[in-house]
C-alpha cells in the first residue's frame, strides 16, 4: 500500500497489524523513537484541525522524524490560486510522506495521483476521514477487546460526518456488527453507504431519530456534531445543531460496558457531566490516535515501492464521461476543470453510477 486515501484501501489482515503495532508502541514506546529518524512528514492542512494535525505531528516526532507544513489554505499558496496537484508536487521535493486536509471530496485521491510520495487523507470534505477511523478500531479494540459481535450506535451528523462514512465502511468488514444509525431526517447517511457498503455487506442496521429507542442494546455509542461548516443555509444549521445531547439521564438504560466515543471537537452533544463517567471514551480515543498514527507513517514510508494490487483491481471497474460532470458542489471535480469525470458502474440494470472522486450516486 502506498497511500491511505479510503479505509477500504486496507485489508482486515492489514488493519489487524496495524492494531498490533499500535499495541506494541504503547508497551514499548522506546523502541520505536528512532524508527524515522532523517524521515519528513509535510502536514497540510486546508481545513482548520487541533486533534489530527497535531496527533500526526506528534506521531512522527515519537519517531525520531520531522515535519513541516501549514495549518490553513490562506498560509499557503492555494490562496494564490495554486492547484492540489502543483501543491503537492512541490511538497513531494520537500517530505517523504504527507498528511492532507482538504474541504473538497476526492481531494487527496488527486493529491496521490500526481504524488511521488505516500499520501495520507487526513479528511476530505464530509466524504471521508480514514485515519480517525484507525483511531477508532483502535479505540474499540483496546476498550471492548473485540472487533466483532458490537450493536454500534451512530448519532448527530450521519450525512457530512466523515468519520462516520469511514467507520461504518471498516465495521462492515467484521463479523456481526450491527448499526442503529440516529439522526434527523435532514442529516440521515447517504445513499452510497446505505447502497454500496451496508446492503451489498447484508449488514443489519436501522434508523431512528430517537437516541434513547435501542439505547440498551448498544456497546457504542458514536456521537458526533453537526458539521456547521458543511451547510449551505446557516438557518438550517441552527434549526439542528442541538439536535441530540447526551446526558447522563439518557444513559439509564445503557450497559454497564458501553464504551462512549466522538472524534472531537465536541460542541454540545455531549454533557460536560457525561465526561466523569466510567463509560466516556473519547478522550482516550484522542491518545489512541497518535499511537495508530505512528504505526501507519511506518507502514507507508516502509512499504512505499510496493505497488497496490487493489488499484490496479479498481481501474478495470471505472467509466469515465467527457459529457457529464458530478453534481455535488463539494466534489473536487468542481474546482479543478482539468480533472477527467470518472464515474464507477455500480448497478448494469439500473444503470446506477458512483463518481470516482467524492462517491456520490449518479443515476443516469
Ligand atoms: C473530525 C473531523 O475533522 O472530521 N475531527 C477529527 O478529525 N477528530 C470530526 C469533526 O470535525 O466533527
């Protein structure tokens, strides 16, 4: 593997060693501390971040490595009207991996496209966020001590919270997950997952916008916050952003061994009064974080002249159309004139499409 661009870039065996070493580093931080020594990690960061820029610098810092790079799109010369693809090119002659933040979807996909070093997706618009998602099975495995058998309960933002996209493709890998999958209409996960990852995988999942109903049942709970950012209509956003908040009174009926996660930052979702309780995991997962991170920079820079079999698997599935362009306004493919419109047959009978970039269905 040479970049990290979609969790479903990894194999469950890959996954597994990842955990492993992650595990391993806690135990054994020293032996680690010079694995990167004379190695550069660029972070790019075209979207604000506290947690995942600062958590892959730290990474590659415990390594022995440095890092370099910028924290928003104006400290760079995207603000001077450069593309993704020069960026990187020129960032490629500076660092021997590189972390990407974009708000545009498929963004880093082009970013690894043009690379000539291993590219990381740091989170791509409300697309995906593959590496919080390590974090998370990380989390879950050191909290739960299993990957399986787990009734995961997914509440607040379902439509842009790309951590969710990504968690949910990395669960359906394991066996017996089931999903109760809580929102409000405006916000419910997209068709593509619902499509392509939760149906073809025969996964068991339901929908409510009641964060209490199956509140007994779950051995996670995953909250997340409204992605204001994300909106187009600011009314919308204040009509929703309070729309779920955890209190312990919610909690009653939980499991003495539910493990409560959020990637962070929290806005309200979570009472402050939820935070004593045995059951809060999220500010663990954040250190978690940067364990996973560490395995993954080593894995990358390790494995970088491998050549990925699953790509070349890919291509032969893929369309493109001069004609027609995808109709989502946070794709990459509307920023960037240049780039091809590659469209993934997912459906022959009905003729279902899914763009290459940001994964939205097309129908034709
Ligand atoms: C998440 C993100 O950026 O998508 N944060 C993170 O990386 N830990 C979640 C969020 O911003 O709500």
């Amino acid at each position: 593997m040479k970049n990290l661009i979609d969790i479903k870039d990894l194999s469950i065996q890959e996954i597994e060693e990842l955990i492993k070493v992650a595990q391993d580093i806690i135990k054994n931080k020293k032996k680690y501390s010079k694995k990167c020594n004379g190695k550069k990690l660029a972070t790019l960061f075209f979207e604000p971040s506290t947690r995942t820029r600062l958590s892959f610098e730290a990474a590659m810092m415990e390594l022995g490595g440095n890092v370099l790079g910028f924290s928003s799109a104006s400290s760079s010369s995207t603000s001077k009207g450069e593309s993704v693809s020069d960026t990187i090119r020129t960032v490629g002659c500076y660092a021997d991996i590189i972390a990407m933040r974009h708000p545009k979807e498929g963004a880093p996909l082009v970013a690894s496209i043009k690379s000539t070093v291993p590219i990381i997706n740091a989170g791509d618009g409300g697309h995906n966020h593959p590496t919080q998602t390590l974090t998370d099975l990380l989390t879950i495995k050191c909290e739960k001590n299993r990957l399986d058998n787990l009734t995961i309960g997914l509440c607040g933002d379902l439509k842009f919270g790309r951590t969710v996209h990504s968690l949910i493709t990395a669960m359906t890998k394991y066996k017996n997950i089931k999903f109760v999958l809580i929102s409000p209409e405006e916000l419910k996960v997209p068709e593509y997952i619902k499509k392509e990852v939760l149906e073809k995988n025969n996964i068991i999942w339901c929908e409510t916008t009641d964060l209490e109903e199956y509140m007994q049942d779950l051995d996670i709970l995953y909250m997340t916050r409204v992605q204001r950012e994300r909106f187009n209509d600011e009314k919308e956003y204040l009509k929703l952003k309070d729309c779920y908040i955890l209190t312990k009174n919610k909690l009653k009926k939980a499991k003495e061994d539910l493990c409560i996660m959020h990637p962070l930052p929290r806005v309200n979702e979570i009472s402050k009064q939820v935070d004593d309780d045995k059951r809060a995991c999220y500010f663990k997962q954040v250190e978690y974080g940067k364990y996973i991170r560490m395995a993954l920079i080593m894995k990358l820079l390790n494995e970088q002249n491998d050549n990925n079999i699953d790509e070349l698997k890919r291509e032969k599935e893929e369309k493109i159309f001069d004609s027609i362009k995808c109709q989502n306004p946070r794709c990459i493919t509307s920023e960037n004139d240049d780039l091809e419109p590659i469209f993934i047959l997912t459906d022959k009978e009905k003729q279902i499409y899914r763009c290459k970039y940001c994964e939205t269905i097309l129908k034709k």
